[in-house]
C-alpha cells in the first residue's frame, strides 16, 4: 500500500478535472491531480485538451487573425488608412503560445492555492484495495491510493480512415493551430464548430479554403434560420462549403493532399490543397487507463459509462467530461467536475443540460441555448417565435458589424422562455443572459421588460423578447 493517501485522486488535469481538483480541496478534502499533457520542453502543461490545443489556442488566433481582417478590409470603412500591411505568423503564433503558457501557469498557481497535489505522468488503475491504487507513470514512477477517484482524461480527435493525422498534410486540431506559413489552398473535412473555428482562422489570413461535409444541411444542431444566416455570411465571406459530400481517397504526398469526393449530385470530383484538415468529430479517451483491471465499464463508442450523477459502474469511481456521454464542451466538463466534487461531500451537485450553451466563435458568432424551431416542431409543442436584426440595433452600426439576428422561442400558453439563439457579434457573451432567464425559468416577457443598456448589442435581446408579442420597438 502506498504511503501517499488521498481522499480523491482525479486523473486528466483538463477543465474537467483541474476544476474538480480545486473545488475537492475547497470542501476540505485531501486531493491529488494526475496529468501527463507535456509542454514543448517536456515539463508539465496543466489544462488538457482546453488550453493546450483546443478552446484557448483557437480563441488566440481567431482575435488575431480578426485584427488582421480588419486592418485589411474593415478600417478603411473607419477612416483608418493601413499602408504595408503584412502578416508576421511566426509572432501571431508566438502570442497564441504566451497566451497558453499563461493558462498553464495559472493553473499549477491555482493548485498551491488550493494544496492540490499534482503529479506529472500517465495515472492507470493498479487495482481496487480499500480504495484504489494509481500508478503514476512519470519521470518516476509511482503508487499512490485514493478513495475516490474521478475519471476526466478527455478526447482525441477521430481520423478519417484511410488517412491518418501525419500533422504535416493531413492536420488535426493539434497541427491546424501551428501551420507555419499561411497554405494557399486549404480543405477542411467536417463542418461541425472546431472546422468551422479554423477554417476561419486560415481564411482570414488568405488561404482559399474549401469545406466538404457528409450530411446534407449546413449546421444540423443549428437552429435552421441562425444556421442558414450563417451560411450566407460565411458564404460571403469567400468560404466554399460543399455538402452531402462523400469523400473518397486522400493521397498526401509533397505537394499536398489530393482529396477524392462525390457532390450531392453524384459527380466525381477532386481537391486538391496543401493542407487537408480532418474535423469529423472526437473520441472520448480512455487510452492508458488501465481500465480493465478494475472492470471499468466502457460503451461501444469507449466512453466510459455513467449514471446522471456521474456515477461509473464501479463504487467511489466517478468520470467527467468528454470521456462520458453528453456535449464535448469545456464548461459542461467544468460543471460536472464542481457537481461530482460536491457530491462526494454529500451535497447535491447539479448540471443542468437544459441550459448548456452552445458558442461557435466564427465571425459572425453562433450561440445558442435550449430548444430549436425544428426541435419545437419535432416535439409537437405550440410556441412563438420572435426575431431582432442587428441592423436595425443602433450598437451594432457603430460597431460597423450588422450581421444577424437574436432569435427568441417560447412557450405559446406560458410564455416561457424555451430557447434562444444569436447569430451575429459578441453572440458568445449576449448568450449569458438568456442562459440565466432559462436557468430561472423566465419568461419572454420578463426579459423584454428588463431596462438594457443604450446603446448595447444587448438591446436586441430585449427587442427579440418584444418580437415574441409582436411589439418590437426599433423595427
Ligand atoms: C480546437 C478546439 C477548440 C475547442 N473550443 C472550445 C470552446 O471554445 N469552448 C468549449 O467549451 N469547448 C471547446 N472545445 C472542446 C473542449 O476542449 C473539451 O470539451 C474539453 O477540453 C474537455 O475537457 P476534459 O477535462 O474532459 O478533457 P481534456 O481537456 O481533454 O483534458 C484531459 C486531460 O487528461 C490527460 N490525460 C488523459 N489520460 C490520462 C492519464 N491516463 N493519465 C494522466 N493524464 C491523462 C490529458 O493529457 C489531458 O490533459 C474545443 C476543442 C478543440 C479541439
């Protein structure tokens, strides 16, 4: 038995398991995080997946690459003259790197804050002894015990078949965010939100980039109307979106990836690119755990299996985050990390996955929370709809950004608030609010009278919520 006890051990230091870490130790009890993400000098880069190759990285370069748009295209508009305007990448992607670091650092600061222990190295079970014996696979290697365990060791991204991620051609999320010249020709398989993010990113620093998806509409978890907004713009925006594709072959060689597809219409086609990005979904991951020597239930997907409580199928193991089921979000991994954390101190711990929202830090921004109109309709449920342009909210002129709209539904008898969806500027921060009148069951009455700053983007959510009784009052 190790002489290093805990009372929990949490195993992936992503935002899933460094937020449950810290809230275990804030309700008083002994806690270790394990993890084994390695920064380029081969020390520890707590985070995971989030801050290291994922949400924060993706942040950095869509700011960047947005300032570079603008400077190029937009500030004129402004009266601001941009002479020589040139791209220096190398230093775009050295702040995207500062930018990580500090997340990084922040967090080993949040664990001595908080006497988190961490250890650095792969955790695998050993075996179930009065708790659990961990290994720690690290520069050293060594056991430690715990009584609980939560399990929060993330994703990876899936490969397509037929043509692996070599990092160099054929790219994921990890080789998307540091391709070191801008490609000319870029191409990009999956237009779900992390395709869509990048291909956003080489597009505005000039790569041509062309999107093939397999299904037949644009955003099929969008709410139709936002979703075809959006189309339109990124359509605009010189984005060449190809769907109900079929992809066939990828051949990657040194001039580039050569991309094999059939159109909707059954014709043979082929793309040819320099940098291919494959963008088809994740995997929960599950790689190293050891999991079969304490019978650790998996799905057929290799998600590890869970109750609504977060609850595996063995006693005091508990899993997080996109290694379970549900959305692949960093803040519903957070959510679930507090709730489990606090469940192992007899509290009632509570994700409410009616009010996750949903963020796509496109230009324009997609968000959204709660039901769709196409769900509503699914569902058979009477309700009213409301819509706000931003053209006509005066914030949004002066910011010379009027594409979209802020879309209200609600319940036809009640009034209450079943979903809201934002296509259009700072849609990732508008969203907040109508993820708060949900969380308190308002209605959509409740928000249009709520006094909203002038002249805010803010104000359209209101006139959104007047639009739902018809009594817009800019439009
Ligand atoms: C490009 C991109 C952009 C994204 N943008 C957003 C966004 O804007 N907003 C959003 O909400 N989500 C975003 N996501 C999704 C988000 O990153 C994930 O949902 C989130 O990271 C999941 O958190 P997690 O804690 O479950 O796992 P992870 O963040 O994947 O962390 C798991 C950690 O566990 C470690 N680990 C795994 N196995 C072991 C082991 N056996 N021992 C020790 N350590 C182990 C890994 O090294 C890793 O550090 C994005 C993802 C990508 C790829």
């Amino acid at each position: 038995m190790s002489n290093k006890q805990f009372d929990v051990i949490v195993i992936g230091g992503g935002p899933g398991g460094y937020v449950a870490a810290i809230r275990a130790a804030q309700l008083g009890f002994n806690v270790a995080c394990i993890d084994e993400w390695k920064n380029a000098k081969g020390g520890p880069a707590l985070g995971g997946t989030c801050t290291n190759i994922g949400c924060i990285p993706s942040k950095a370069l869509l700011q960047s690459s947005e300032n570079y748009d603008h400077a190029g295209h937009h500030f004129a508009d402004h009266g601001i003259k941009v002479e020589g305007l040139s791209l220096d990448l190398a230093k775009m992607l050295a702040r995207k790197d500062a930018v990580v670091k500090q997340n990084n650092d922040g967090i080993v600061y949040l664990f001595k804050k908080n006497k988190v222990s961490f250890f650095h190295g792969r955790g695998s079970f050993v075996k179930a002894a009065d708790g659990y014996e961990i290994k720690v696979a690290g520069a050293a290697e060594e056991t430690i015990a715990g009584k609980h365990i939560i399990l929060a060791t993330g994703s990876n991204p899936r490969p397509l078949p037929g043509a692996d991620f070599d990092e160099e051609n054929i790219l994921s999320n990890d080789g998307a965010l540091r391709i070191g010249g801008v490609p000319k020709k870029m191409g990009l398989i999956g237009s779900g939100v992390i395709g869509l993010e990048m291909g956003s990113v080489w597009r505005r620093l000039g790569s041509e980039v062309t999107v093939l998806e397999a299904l037949p509409t644009f955003l099929g978890a969008v709410d139709d109307q936002i979703a075809k907004e959006a189309h339109k713009a990124f359509i605009k925006q010189g984005l060449k979106i190809e769907l109900g594709v079929k992809v066939g072959e990828v051949k990657s060689g040194k001039k580039g990836v050569s991309v094999a597809w059939t159109n909707a219409k059954g014709e043979a086609q082929t793309l040819e690119v320099d940098k291919l990005i494959v963008s088809i979904g994740r995997v929960p991951n599950t790689i190293g755990l050891n999991a079969e020597a304490v019978g650790l239930k998996l799905d057929e997907r290799g998600a590890i299996v869970v109750d609504d409580d977060c609850r595996t199928s063995l006693p005091n193991v508990w899993a997080i985050g996109d290694v379970v089921r549900g959305p692949m979000l960093a803040h519903k991994a957070e959510e679930e990390g507090v709730a489990v954390a606090e469940r192992i101190a007899g509290q009632h711990g509570h994700v409410n996955f009616n009010t996750i929202p949903w963020v796509i830090y496109t230009s324009p921004e997609i968000a959204w929370v709660g039901q769709t109109e196409q769900q509503l309709k699914a569902e058979g449920r009477a309700y009213k709809a409301g819509t706000f342009p931003f053209m006509a909210n005066g914030r949004a002129r002066a910011l010379g950004d009027t594409t979209g709209m802020v879309k209200f539904l609600a319940d036809a008898a009640t009034d209450e608030i079943l979903g809201v969806h934002i296509v259009g500027p700072m849609a990732s921060e508008l969203i907040s609010e109508a993820v708060v009148a949900m969380e308190f069951k308002a209605s959509a009455e409740d928000i249009a009278r709520i006094c909203h700053a002038h002249p805010s983007l803010s104000e359209a959510t209101k006139e959104a919520a007047l639009a739902i009784d018809k009594r817009t009052l800019n439009f």
